[in-house]
C-alpha cells in the first residue's frame, strides 16, 4: 500500500507548495511534475492490484480493487495530460488580464486539492470517508468555478455550491441510514460504515432501511454526476470556469460521483430484492440522457453545449449500471472511459476554439480549419468520436449498451436509439459552420498544444477498433465485482 500512500502524498505536499509558490513561472512545470509522478504511481498501483488481487491497508480505512484502481490510473492520465494543456492555457489567461498571479496561485493549489479529492473518493473504504472527500471536491470545485471573479463566474459558483450542497446533504442523510442500518447489525463503531464489512454482511442489513437510504445517496451524489433534475449546475460551471477546469470536471469529478453511487447500490443489491435500486439508476439514466439529448439543440455557449453532451453520457452511464447485468457493466466501464478520454479532449480544444475567436458564442467562432487546422481537425475529429460515430470507443460501447439493453429490456431500445439520433444531430446542426464556416476578420491564430488532444482520441480510436485483452480483462474483473462477484 506504500505506492497508494504516496500517490496520495503527492497531491498533499503539490497543494501546499503551491499555495506558497503557484505564482512563480515554475509553478505549471511543478504541477505537471506532481500529476506525472502520480500517473507512474498509478500504473505501477494498477499492476500490483490486478496480480495481486483486492488490497486494504492495515487499518481499512483505504481499499484498491479492480473497480477502483481502472479509475484512478484514468484519473491520473486525465489529471496528467490537463495540466499539461492548462499551464499555456492559464498564462494566456493572465496576458489578457483576466487572472491576476494571485489567482494563478490559488488555480495550481486547488488543482492539486481537486486532485487530492478524487483519488481519496476513489480508494476510500469508509463511507463516510468518501463522503468528506466528495465535499472536498465540492469546495475546491467552486473555487475553481469562481476564479475569474466575474459576476457571471460568481453566480455560477454559487449555484454550483447551493445545489451540490443540498445534494450532498441528501448523501449525507442515506449513509447516516446505510450506518443506522448497518449498527443493528455490526454494532457501533467504524465498521458500520466499512464498505468490505457492509458488503461481505450486505444480507442480513434491513432491506427497507437500505432502500430509503439508497434513494437519498442517489438524489444526493446524483446532482454531483448531473442527473436531471439535478443537474443546472453543470452547464454554468462549465461556462463560467477556467476551461482546464470543465475538462477535469467532465472527465473526472461526474465519474467518481458515479462511482459513488455504484459502490452503495454494490452494498443495497445485497439485502433488497427486486432490483429496486437498478430500476432508480434506469429511471434516472434515461431521462437525463434524453433531456440533455433535446437541450443539445438550444446551446448558443460552445461549452455549454458540450456540458450537456456530458449530461447525455453520464445519462447513459447510470442507466447501463442500473440494468445490472455483467454485459451491461462492462458497456459502462468502457463507456466511462472512452467519454473521459473523449470529453476531456474536446474541452481542450473549446479552450483554444475560445481563444480564437475570443469568445465562447458559438455564432462568433467560425472556419477553425482556415484559422488553425489542428485546433479545427481537433473539434471535429472529438465531436465525431463523442457523438458515436464508428470506428471510435464512444460508438462500441454505446452499441454494447444498446445490445444489453436488447438482452434484457427491448422495449427501451427504441428511446435510446431515438435519443442517440436527436444528440448527433445537436452537436453537428452546430459544428459545421464553426468547424468548416468562412473565417472571420480578426481571427487569428493562437499558442496551442494539440497533443493532449491527440493522445486522447487516438486512444479512444485504437479502443474502438481493437481492445486490449488486458484492458478487457480489466473491465471483466471490475464487471464480476460490480454485478455481483465477491472481491478477490
């Protein structure tokens, strides 16, 4: 567990040191220093898990095992290849006079605090533990949301923080009910709250506690993933907030809200029959994937279009776990990833696509191609793999989603190929003048590193055409544990 202690000893220490130095010119480089060495540390915590099998520290309070480990080595490459774009990005940011260095000092800290939170959301095998982390995600959250100071930005901060507020509230009360249930059975004390402990005696816990308590921390960590109709936050944080913060948001922050909630319903499955809490995530699921799917239509806000594909998807993500079967979780495991990949790219390239054109109304940012190719080919080509085109990872796990729906409800075939056809064409009544349109006067190109982008979609293009064996017995352990399995 060594290499877990550290990997969450780095963002400890990064957060500190630049609080007190994030305003030097080394301050970018430190912060890709620190998500380079957590990568490496992430791979190397991946190898020892998936050889050695589940881990739990000494004083259980930190778990690995094969569904939580896949998304921290995606955390650390996502948080990696982010900040690599974000140290360019954040000083043009400064050179036009919308951050001071103060605020570039506050930016880098909270990074590595955001960071910090994720990885403790994700190891934790305390559930009131993962709770705190995910309020400390919350909090570093609205201060990234808030960093230009506008009063757009501000608002936007505290919608986000009044409504995910309430939401975590409403998390907080379902564990307090998860423990209430779990002290009539284990006693008082931190092992009521344990999640290998809540698992192993998941059976003998009280169904209709657990089904309350289920239905709170779904509402309640729901409005973290966007689920509608929890979900207005999400298109003004992504709007208002620096964009290296809307590609972490995306393609971290929604997943291990999720991951959230799968853990709880792993611990729910046990004692309640029926399947109520997979039937909750379908409901949920499906709703916000078509709704998102018709607002796609109404964006003027390049970033908030994208935001509301990221609703689509987490939709999608949240029905697929809700139907419960292996297939099923493996289809949203890879579905979980390819979006990250895919999201977090497309953020990068709105981030630049804004610099242009010096402005984020979609109607204002024209021929990117004519201005600068690899930005334009960048949008189109990550617009292309989000919206499920083949032979891109988004298009097959968006196929074995649908295929799981077949197998087991056929009737919801129908609505999901229906919203799937109304979200493409959304996104691509909006790309062509934007991507292919007449360049406007005064365009100019932009300082632009393209690489992060293109690391991602060719990642995601090589898991659509060919899956790894290792990465797909990867998802066939974590699929096994999630569905019903037993840790190793």
């Amino acid at each position: 567990m060594i290499v877990l202690y550290l990997i969450l000893l780095l963002p400890s220490a990064g957060m500190g040191l630049l609080a007190a130095m994030g305003h030097r010119p080394f301050a970018p480089h430190l912060n890709n220093l620190l998500n380079a060495s957590a990568f490496v540390l992430a791979v190397v915590l991946a190898g020892i898990a998936l050889e050695g099998g589940t881990l739990i520290s000494k004083s259980r309070f930190f778990l690995v095992d094969s569904f939580n480990v896949y998304l921290i080595a995606l955390t650390a490459l996502i948080g990696l290849t982010t900040s690599i774009f974000s140290g360019p990005y954040m000083e043009h940011e400064r050179q036009q006079g919308r951050l001071t260095r103060r605020r570039l000092k506050l930016y880098y800290a909270m990074y590595q605090g955001f960071m910090l939170a994720m990885y403790l959301i994700l190891v934790s095998n305390n559930l009131g533990v993962l709770w705190v982390a995910m309020e400390g995600a919350t909090l570093a959250t609205v201060l990234l949301v808030s960093l230009y100071r506008t009063p757009e930005s501000v608002e936007a901060a505290w919608k986000y923080f009044i409504l995910c507020g309430v939401g975590i509230a409403q998390a907080l009360f379902g564990t307090i009910l998860l423990y209430f249930a779990a002290s009539q059975v284990l006693g008082a004390g931190t092992d009521a709250l344990t999640w290998t402990t809540l698992y192993a005696h998941g059976s003998e816990l009280n169904p209709t506690v657990l089904k309350i308590a289920f239905v709170f921390l779904l509402v309640g960590y729901g409005t973290k993933v966007g689920l509608v109709p929890m979900h207005n936050w999400l298109p003004d944080a992504h709007s208002e907030g620096p964009t290296p913060m809307s590609a972490i948001l995306s393609g971290l922050l929604l997943n291990d809200a999720l991951y959230a909630i799968v853990r709880c319903k792993m611990v729910v499955d046990q004692a309640v029959s029926g399947n109520l809490p997979g039937y909750l995530m379908m409901g949920f699921g499906l709703l916000s994937f078509l709704v998102a799917a018709l607002f796609l239509h109404r964006q003027r806000d390049i970033k908030r279009l994208f935001s509301y594909s990221s609703i689509e998807h987490m939709g999608t993500m949240t029905f697929a776990f809700g139907i419960g079967t292996p297939f099923s979780t493996f289809a949203a495991l890879m579905h979980m990833t390819v979006h990250s990949l895919t999201k977090s790219a497309i953020f990068v390239t709105v981030g630049h696509a804004s610099h242009i054109a010096g402005t984020q109304q979609m109607d204002k940012i024209r021929g990117l191609i004519a201005t600068q190719s690899p930005v334009g080919w960048g949008l189109l080509i990550g617009a292309l793999a989000i919206a499920g085109f083949p032979p891109f990872g988004v298009f097959v796990s968006e196929f074995l989603v649908l295929t799981a729906t077949m197998q087991t409800h056929p009737w919801l075939t129908l609505p999901l190929l229906a919203g799937l056809g109304i979200a493409f064409a959304g996104i691509f009544r909006q790309l062509h003048p934007i991507v292919f349109g007449k360049r406007p006067e005064g365009q100019t190109p932009v300082k632009a590193n393209m690489i992060p982008v293109f690391v991602h979609l060719a990642l995601v293009l090589w898991l659509g055409i060919s899956l790894p064996s290792a990465l797909a017995n990867w998802f066939d352990q974590a699929a096994a544990l999630i569905s019903g399995g037993m840790p190793k």
